[in-house]
C-alpha cells in the first residue's frame, strides 16, 4: 500500500512511500506508523517489558528496516501497558552470560546504534526505565517522561556494572557527581527528580504522553531536515571532545547548511511570511 502525504505545519508533500508497519520478526518489538513517526514498541507487560535477546533483535531489525525507508523521519520509543517503558534486562538471560558476552557488548553496540541514528529520536518513558531501559532512554535525543515514570541503574545490586551506556551517558547528562551517586547506590529516582538535574527533558501526565512524544517529533519534522541531522550530528560528536573541536564540527557542518537549497528555501519562507517547503531527500 502506498499513500501520499502532506505535513499540515509546512504544506510539504512527502511523496508516493510505503505505509506499512515494520515487520521486527518478534511479536515482542512492534511498530506503528503515525504519519511519519514511527512508534517502536517493547511489548513484554507480563514481565516488564524486560529486555531478552528477541526484543534486541526485534529493534535491530526496526532500525535496519527504517534506514531504508523514506516515509520515516522521526522514531519514538516506548513500552507496552502502563506500568513500564523498559524494567531493564531479562535476568533469566543474564544468569548465563560470559565474559565474551560482555565484550561483545551486544545492548551497548544496539544503543550506539540508536543514538547514531541520522532520525530524531524520542524515548517515551511510561512508568520503569530501569537497567538497560534507562540505558536505551538515554540513548535517545529527548526523553519526555510520564508523572509515574522512575529511574535507575540498579545493576550494582546484581554485582555487574551499567554496560550498555550507562555508565558514560548518565553523567554527560546529569553530571558526575550525580551520575555516581545513582550508580553506586542503585538509588530510584522518580520522575520530577528525573526532570530537575537534566535526565528527562519534559514530564507531563499518562494520558498525555504519547501526544507530547509525537508532537515533539512532528515539531522536528518541520524544520529543514538536513538542518536537523547536522545540529544532531555537532551537538553528540561535540559533546565527546574538546570545545575548540565542537566549534570546528559547528563551523563545517554550517558551511554546509549555508550552501544548500535547504537555507535558501527557509530563508525565502521568512521573507515571504509562509511555511518553508522542505525537501527531504533521506
């Protein structure tokens, strides 16, 4: 089936695309398509939505599928039910792993994955992020919160470490002292906690979530879209060096922009008092 588009916020048509959901290959990973937001979905309730070997390869598959694709622009994560995004891993699974499954380093490879992703991408963050769940939300570029939503890195209680990001990209957002208070500890924080020292970027209620995540994304999904993956691409590339560094990634990346038809089409919009009719050639 295919389906033509038109973004109502900048009159944009987004062309004859696919509009079928993705098929993960797992019943435990499903996908929705909400114009061109894709909805990913950790669907293990009866336990949590706890991370097994079947949901890593469920979301691998959602990545391989939307990196083909043109009718996505913006993905959103999330779990199923109302009581967890994601509990963290399967211990049933962990019991079992080796010291070559820890270099192997399966999750922390899949979230670099994710946060490398040239899409915008949102953590929806219904209820426990706990472990690898909290791992996976951090991975994402903004994570909104619903009111119930707790945080934490409990794995020191099971005498392993956060090994799928965490113990680097909790305390790029929230500081290292912080950072090492809820690691060595394995403290729960809740939701407004969460908000206030950096760690999500929004809190809002239950019923409200999934409309805030997706009109965060359709938010993006309305600026140049070139402009969007190079901003994406300076700030995290900036974050892991020096400033002098950042500012040079900051100084290619808009000579870049200044030279595109992108910049001349947002440019004339303004002058012109109308939508900017941007082009995305993913």
């Amino acid at each position: 089936m295919t389906h033509t588009t038109t973004d109502t916020t900048t009159g944009a048509t987004t062309g004859t695309v696919p509009r079928s959901p993705v098929d993960t290959g797992t019943d435990t990973v499903t996908t929705e398509l909400r114009g061109r937001v894709a909805v990913v979905t950790v669907n293990r309730p009866e336990v949590r939505n706890a991370l097994n070997f079947g949901v890593l390869d469920g979301i691998e598959a959602a990545l391989d599928a939307f990196e083909r694709r043109t009718d996505v622009g913006a993905v959103v994560f999330t779990g199923a039910g109302e009581k967890s995004f994601v509990a963290g891993a399967d211990i049933s699974q962990l019991v079992g792993y080796t010291m070559r499954d820890g270099l192997r380093a399966r999750m922390q490879r899949l979230y670099d994955r994710i946060q490398d992703l040239e899409l915008p991408t949102i953590a929806a963050v219904n209820g426990f992020a706990l472990g690898g769940g909290n791992e996976l939300a951090m991975s994402c570029d903004i994570r909104v919160a619903a009111g119930n939503a707790r945080f934490g890195l409990p794995e020191t209680n099971l005498g392993i470490l956060p090994g799928a990001g965490g113990t680097q990209r909790l305390s790029r957002l929230v500081g290292l002292g912080r950072a090492q208070e809820m690691i060595l500890t394995g403290r729960i924080i809740d939701a407004e906690e969460a908000l206030r020292i950096g760690l999500v970027t929004s809190v809002v209620p239950a019923d409200e979530l999934m409309d805030t995540a997706l009109g965060t994304a359709e938010t993006i999904l309305a600026k140049g879209p070139l402009a969007v993956r190079l901003a994406k691409l300076v700030v995290r590339n900036g974050a892991e060096t020096d400033q002098r560094t950042g500012l040079l990634l900051e100084r290619l990346a808009q000579s870049l922009l200044y030279a595109s038809e992108e910049k001349a089409e947002g440019a004339s919009a303004f002058l012109e008092k109308r939508p900017a009719r941007f082009r995305d050639d993913n």
